[in-house]
C-alpha cells in the first residue's frame, strides 16, 4: 500500500484516548498484597477481600480444635457430668454454622441502610442491657448477670452493644463533623451515651465489654478528627474513672495485687490462681510445645481454659512458635480491616471507613488484652479471645462485624471500579 493511502493520524485524539485508558484503569488493592487494573482484571477478582476470609476461617478452624482440646476434659468435673467429652466443641461449632448465616444475610445490607439505622440499633442494645438485669430473666453465672436465656441458648447483650455503639459512634461523627472542635456539642452527648452503657454493664458487671466499648468510642473520635487536646482530656477522664472503679472496689483490687505478685501464698489460692496456672501452662509449652491434646493444666487445673485461657493452652500444646502465630494472625487481621477502612475514607466514605477502623481497634484491642492477661502482661480481666474461645454470642458478633467489613470493601471497589455510591 503507497503512502498516500495511509489515513492521517490525529495525534491530539490518540493522546486522549491514552488518557482516557489510564484514567479507566484506576489501581485496586487485591487481597492486602497486589495492585490490578480494573481494565484487565475479571471482575470476580474484585469482588472482596478473599484473604481477609481465610484468615478468619483459619482462626474458627483452630479455635474449634483448641476448643475442643481444652474442653474434653470437662465431663470429668461434676458439674459437667451430664455432658459428653464433645459436648462444648459441638456447641461452637453450631454457633459458628449460625453466625455465618448471621453474617452472610448482614452482608447483603449496604452501608448506607446502617447508618440510618445506627440510632435504633443503639436504642435496642440499650433495651437489651436493661432486660438482662431484671429478675429471673437475665441468667447469672460466677456471680455475674450477664446472659439472656433464649431456650437451649444464652444471649449476651454485651456482645451486641460494641457493635451498636460502635456504630452510633461512627453515625454520630458524620453528623457533628461542623463542630468536632467544640467540646459541648461535639464530645459530650457521646459522653453521656457511652456513660449510660458502662453504667448499664457495671450493673451487671462486666468492666472488660466496657473497657473495649471505651476504646472504641475513643478511637472512632480519634479518628474523626476531634481536636488533639479534646481527645487527650477525654482520655485523662476516663483513665482516673476506671482507676477509681478500681480502687472502690475491693475485689478488684484484689486481681491488681494477685497480677503483682501471682506466687504469694496470699495469692496463688486466690485471685492469682488462674494467672498462676496460665502461666505454668505457657513454661511447659516452651518453644515446640507438648503436642495437641497433651496438655496437663487443661486437667481441671486451670479454670475457663475453652474460654478467657484458651491462649495458655494454645501455648502449652504449641509452644511460644503457636503463640507468634497467632499474634501473626491477629496483626495480619487488624492491619488489612484498618486499610479498608482509609480506602473508604478516601473515597469520601467516612462513615464506612470509620465503621470498619472502629472494628479493627475493637478486634486488635480485645485480642491484645487477651494475650496479654494469659501472659501475665495485664492483670486478669474475663475477656475472650475473638473467633478462638468458647462463647456463642462472641463468635455471632465477630462473625458481624467481618460481615460489615466486607462489606465497607465490596463498595470501596464498586466504586474504584466507576459504579455509583
């Protein structure tokens, strides 16, 4: 073909069209570790976060062995008698069938519809925390009224208010964000609301759900933007609360001086007791660990091992390489929900983002004082540790939560990919 008959080539208009290619293919993070391009990756690949899933999978599958592990010596004690040596693993493993569901119909929720929503689920929590303190309708155990019984089931209503304040919290700061600079009318009502919850849970009492309820009302006003100053006056305030929660109270007291000094005749019979044992646990495991199912203090000697000590059983059958892991996964966790919640900020979504940061402090804040109470780091508070210990209403708000989560990142690349908000 001769020269002539080449068509000319408009060089301004190709220009354009590069441009308009490289503008198409806006770079979305896949699964915390490779950047692609909208234009050439199948949309499957960008639906959600499928490594965040496997981490959570990763940790029901071991909390289920490890649970069963620490519980299968359990009918062995009077109390359980009547129960099979499977009888708590069967029961999480069920708990985790129904959160799944649970959290597979909450993400079909858009965020959109929680943020409306945030006030009512609030109210409710509030309503719940009120009926478990009435007479013969809230279940106590060890001294503590915390459960709802719902048939074969116990409900904890704690469990569902860090969602519900978090929430609340997260809706609050959209809606102030013209006077977080104004302590008044920006910091108190928030203040109050959180008040009335930890009142609420004191009553019953369970100062660790308040202790992360704080944190997470502190961390998502951090994270909103309330002035520097503000923030740390807060955080005075609250620190000489609970010390003073502490100090007027004597039994409280009491786990303070066992966490100082867990090896004192005073102490190892008492309120050390489970700190001591938890301890002794971790020593045996050493490096490697025993091996699972060979643990010694799971025998009856250290209380709540499927529960609050799960980590010190981890720790005596998988040794200090179990326990890094864990920390591992943890970190891993925190990390990847705490970037899809920037992502969202970034796009302009910041009651989306805020939800899901103030889920990766909640998360990342109650598995350190987990650890750190089976390490003897802090002193003992009946904290779970999440998606791993026993405990129905647990697993059914964590499972929620990454439902929510999920979420917050299926819009985020919905909308990296041109979708509307």
């Amino acid at each position: 073909m001769s020269a002539a008959a080449t068509p000319p080539v408009d060089k301004p208009a190709r220009n354009r069209k590069r441009r308009d290619k490289r503008v198409d293919e806006l770079p979305v993070r896949i699964g915390g570790l490779e950047y692609a391009r909208t234009a050439s990756t199948p949309s499957r690949m960008l639906g959600f976060d499928q490594s965040l899933i496997w981490v959570c999978v990763a940790l029901l599958a071991w909390g289920l062995v490890m649970v069963y592990s620490a519980s299968i010596a359990l009918p062995d004690n009077p109390r359980s008698a009547q129960h099979a040596s499977y009888f708590y693993a069967m029961r999480h493993a069920l708990w985790i069938g129904l959160s799944c569901l649970v959290a597979l119909l909450a993400f079909q929720v858009r965020m959109d519809w929680w943020e409306r929503a945030a006030p009512w689920v609030f109210v409710a929590s509030l309503a719940l925390l009120c009926v478990v303190l009435v007479p013969h309708v809230g279940i106590v155990v060890n001294g503590a009224r915390r459960w709802i019984g719902l048939g074969a089931v116990n409900f904890q209503p704690s469990e569902l208010s860090k969602i519900a304040v978090l929430l609340y919290a997260a809706n609050y700061m959209v809606r102030k964000m013209d006077v977080k600079e104004r302590f008044f009318r920006a910091v108190l009502p928030m203040g109050v609301a959180v008040g009335v919850v930890g009142v609420l849970l004191l009553a019953q009492p369970d100062m660790g759900a308040f202790l992360v309820i704080a944190v997470i009302a502190m961390g998502i006003l951090f994270l909103g933007g309330v002035n520097a100053r503000m923030f740390f006056l807060i955080a005075m305030v609250l620190a000489v609360a609970f010390a003073m929660m502490i100090w007027t109270s004597p039994w409280r007291r009491d786990r303070i001086f066992a966490y100082l000094d867990p090896w004192s005749e005073e102490h190892a019979l008492g309120k050390g007791y489970q700190l001591s044992h938890a301890l002794i646990a971790i020593g045996r495991g050493e490096i490697f660990g025993v091996g699972l199912g060979g643990s010694i203090e799971k025998l009856h000697w250290l209380p709540e091992a499927h529960t609050d000590f799960l980590t010190a059983i981890i720790g005596e059958e998988f040794g200090l390489v179990g326990l890094v892991c864990v920390i591992f996964l943890f970190m891993w966790l925190t990390r990847r929900i705490m970037h899809i919640g920037r992502q969202a900020i970034a796009l302009d979504r910041v009651f989306s983002g805020l939800v899901a940061q103030g889920i990766g402090l909640w998360l990342g804040f109650q598995a350190f004082i987990n650890i750190g109470v089976n390490l003897g780091a802090l002193p003992t508070k009946g904290l779970t540790l999440p998606f791993m210990s026993y405990g129905g209403s647990a697993i059914m708000a964590n499972m929620l939560a990454i439902a929510i989560v999920l979420r917050v990142d299926v819009e985020n690349r919905h909308l990296m990919r041109g979708g509307r908000a």
